[in-house]
C-alpha cells in the first residue's frame, strides 16, 4: 500500500492505495467523484479525461500513485464553486453537444484542453483533437459546434450533419 497525496479541483486529498491502483479508480471509489467515467479499459473511449498538472490525461492510463504531489482536475472543478456551468459545459449544453452523456465528461476536459492550447481552434482542428474520445450516440456534429462556439467563434454556418 502507498499513501498518496494529491489536489483535486483545488481540494487539498489523501489517501493509501494499492500500486495497480488506477488514477480513475481513485478518483471514483475513493474520492466519489463519478463524473469521470470508466468506458473501455483500454484507453480507447477518452471517458476517463482529466487534466493532470494542466495536462489532459486519460486516468485509466495512470496509476494513482502516479499523480501523488499533482494538481488533478476532474469534470466536477470545471463548474464555478456555486455551481455556475464554465463557458464550454454551458456551451455543450446550448449547442446540444451531448445525448446520452457518457462520453460529455471526457469530451469536455479534452475540449477545454484544446482551447487552452489553441484559442480559436477550426473545425477541421476540433475533430482532429477528439480523435481520441468516441461518442457512440451524436455524430459529433454538436460537440464540434459547442467546442467551436465556446471558443467564441460564429457557428451559424456551421451546416447540420
């Protein structure tokens, strides 16, 4: 077993661990914060997207004990502490970049990644940089759209799938 420590959404955490302990594990068994979810094992789905020291990470990929002494944000910091959406969660929900959900948590921290990298990203950019997440209900069509519009740009005329 290994004691870790770690922030979480700017929460000061503890806790002791197995060494195969998986970051995404920790988060949701141990800390209960369930909004990233657990959706291939393999790396594949991007539904395990967090930001590791402002690094987006998939947490099914990292041990717990990897992050120990990391600044971790989860799908639950992204909102203002009274439970304002950010800009991007606010356009998801706008834009209809979501359907069943599943996939929104890992969508979002992959998106809010993006645009900390590339402000005014284009829509050719945006579905290159979520080639890593897989949405198995919304064609991706509203993601893009929602990405693109919290990003300030126009997307009136932005055609329908």
């Amino acid at each position: 077993m290994t004691e870790i420590q770690m922030t979480v959404n700017g929460k000061a955490v503890r806790g002791t661990v197995e060494g195969r302990t998986l970051l995404v594990n920790f988060l949701r068994e141990d800390l209960r914060l369930t909004g990233t979810h657990v959706g291939c094992d393999t790396s594949q789905c991007g539904a395990c997207t967090v930001h590791v020291n402002g690094v987006s990470v998939k947490a099914c990929t990292m041990l717990a004990a990897e992050a120990d002494g990391a600044d971790v944000r989860t799908i639950e910091g992204m909102a203002a502490a009274d439970g304002t959406l950010s800009n991007l969660q606010q356009a998801f929900q706008d834009h209809h970049g979501l359907q069943c959900g599943f996939c929104t948590p890992g969508m979002v921290m992959t998106a809010a990644a993006l645009l900390k990298e590339n402000p005014k990203p284009t829509e050719a950019e945006v579905r290159q940089y979520l080639e890593g997440n897989i949405c198995r209900c919304t064609g991706y069509h509203n993601i893009v759209k929602a990405i693109l519009a919290a990003s300030g740009q126009d997307v009136s005329a932005i055609a329908a799938e």
